[in-house]
C-alpha cells in the first residue's frame, strides 16, 4: 500500500479529531487531554477502531466523504478503547502498589 502525504495529513487530521472528541467526552474539559496527546490518542484509536470496524464489518454508509466521516467514527471508537485500556491498567497497577505496601 502506497502512503502519500495528503493520506498521512488525512490521519493526522482525523486523528486529532478524534483523540480530541474522545478527550473531551472523558474529561469533559474543551482542551481534552492537550493537543499532543489528542494527537497520539486519535491516531492509537484509528488503527484500533479502523480494524475493528473491518473486522467486524461495520459501514454507515459514510465513506463518500473526504475525511470519511467512518474513519473518524471509528477513530473516536478507538479512542475510548484506548482510554479503557489506559485507565484498567493504572487501575491494576494502583492495586498491585497498594497491596505491596501493606
């Protein structure tokens, strides 16, 4: 698969999109998490939702759009999939130091 600058802007945007919305739907702050980790969120998030989508096959029907609104949807979905995942492993880590220093 051939990657071109004008793919690579399209899954910086949507990525920022997407870490963006899922960092304010957590945090409920219009910032979300800041710009750099939105960025790094969204683009985890759209590899995780952009296959679970295609792995499960889900289509909206929204690919005719430039920045396809799918892509962002499951970018977003990705997003607070990573963002389970995050907060479950500090949660297990927080336990394994809380029964360490008993």
């Amino acid at each position: 698969m051939a990657v071109s600058i004008s793919t690579i802007i399209v899954w910086i945007v949507v990525g920022i999109l997407a870490g963006t919305l899922a960092g304010m739907a957590i945090k409920r702050k219009k910032q979300g998490f800041g710009w750099m980790y939105n960025l790094l969120l969204g683009m985890a998030g759209a590899v995780i939702g952009g296959f679970l989508f295609n792995l499960l096959n889900i289509d909206f029907g929204l690919s005719t759009i430039s920045i396809s609104l799918r892509d962002l949807v499951s970018a977003f979905v990705g997003a607070l999939l990573v963002l389970a995942a995050i907060h479950l492993v500090r949660r297990r880590s927080a336990k394994k130091n809380e029964t360490t220093l008993r």
